[in-house]
C-alpha cells in the first residue's frame, strides 16, 4: 500500500521569501508568493494532494485539492 504524501504548503519564510513544504520538508524557495504558489500547485498536482496557500500571518487563505480531496463534492 502506497503512503499518502502530506499536503503541499506554500508558507512565509521568517528570513524572506516564500517556502513551500511537504511533510516538513523545504521542497522550494521563492521570492514571491506568486512564484512560491504556481510552483506549489505544480508540486500539488504531480503529488495529487491537496495544496495550502498560507497569509504572512501563518493562517490558510486558500486550499486547493488535485486528487486527495478529503470532502469531494457529491454528485
């Protein structure tokens, strides 16, 4: 059985710049946020996993789900 990766999260660096990190693993680093979140979402989607842009303040903004979506839409 295969693991699940853990989320994708695009995250405010404290020395600058923007991190994205799965399972507690710096995978980028960026100097912008929009860089920071397309390449998240690339990251998300290869991974099909869930992707979580986070506010300077640490808070999620905005989730996106490319294939491990915990409450898919019924139909």
């Amino acid at each position: 059985m295969s693991k699940i990766n853990e989320f994708i999260h695009t995250t405010p660096n404290p020395e600058g710049g923007w991190d994205n990190q799965q399972d507690g693993e710096k995978i980028s680093h960026h100097k912008t946020k929009a860089e920071a979140e397309e390449r998240g979402r690339e990251e998300a989607k290869k991974e099909e996993t869930e992707h979580k842009i986070h506010n300077l303040d640490g808070k999620i903004s905005e989730s996106n789900s490319y294939g491990n979506d915990p409450f898919p839409p019924r139909g």
